[in-house]
C-alpha cells in the first residue's frame, strides 16, 4: 500500500480513539509468491504517503516475511481503511495498473480464480491496545 513515517500525531490520536470507544484496527496482507516490491512500489509512489499521508492511519510497514511480501497497516477506525481503499488506493491502482487489468484482478480474485489477487491473504483484527512513543 504505501510506506508511511511517524507524523507526531500518534499519541493524541490514541487517546482521542479511546475517548470515541472505536477500536484501532490492523491489517496484515500477505501478498502470492512472486508478487513484492516491484509490484508494491509504483502504487505506493504514487500515494505518496510521505507528502499526503492518509487520515486515520497510525502505522505502516511492509517488506518480506518468510518468502512472502506483507504489509501491515494500523487504522484509527475500520472506517478510515474503508475511506482510503475507495479514494485512494483504488484509484492509485487504476492508474499504476491499468483500469482493464484492474478490474480483470478484482474479478479473478472474487472469483477465486488463478489471478495474483487470488493468492492475497488479509488478515484484520481489532488492536486493544497500541503504543506510540
């Protein structure tokens, strides 16, 4: 997705998240064999978090896990991911990728097909507790 850098604004988000009662939420997406940087990099260039990141996101890594490319992202609100997927990412994707092939990926993945989507495992979970010297 992107690669962002601490803003400073991690600890007052905590509290504020705790005093709305949402849960913070992470996202691991563990990308098939064969699919890495190469393929992550162009739409994260493209987000450029770095100059615009995205509101609602804590924390983002991603790189190499036992063979496999991850990325591991820390969200305010559930809705903040749903916000950035739909005007962000979606659209970085369309121009990195091609709307044609864009759309022939989110097919075969929803059809479970042999698409390189196909093989995309997403993991989320509700985080209780975050810290963020």
């Amino acid at each position: 997705m992107l690669g962002l850098p601490f803003n400073g604004t991690l600890a007052s988000s905590a509290i504020e998240t705790e005093r709305r009662n949402e849960m913070a939420v992470a996202i691991i997406q563990r990308f098939p064999q064969g699919v890495g940087a190469a393929e992550y990099d162009p739409v994260a260039d493209r987000l450029n978090p770095e100059d615009n990141p995205p509101g609602g996101l804590i924390f983002h890594c991603a790189g190499e896990l036992n063979g496999r490319f991850e990325v591991l992202d820390l969200w305010q609100t559930r809705e903040d991911l749903d916000r950035f997927v739909e005007e962000r990412l979606i659209p970085a994707q369309k121009q990195v990728m091609g709307e044609e092939a864009w759309k022939e990926m989110t097919r075969a993945a929803a059809e479970g097909g042999p698409d390189v989507a196909a093989g995309l495992e997403v993991i989320e979970a509700p985080v209780h507790k975050y810290v963020a010297p």
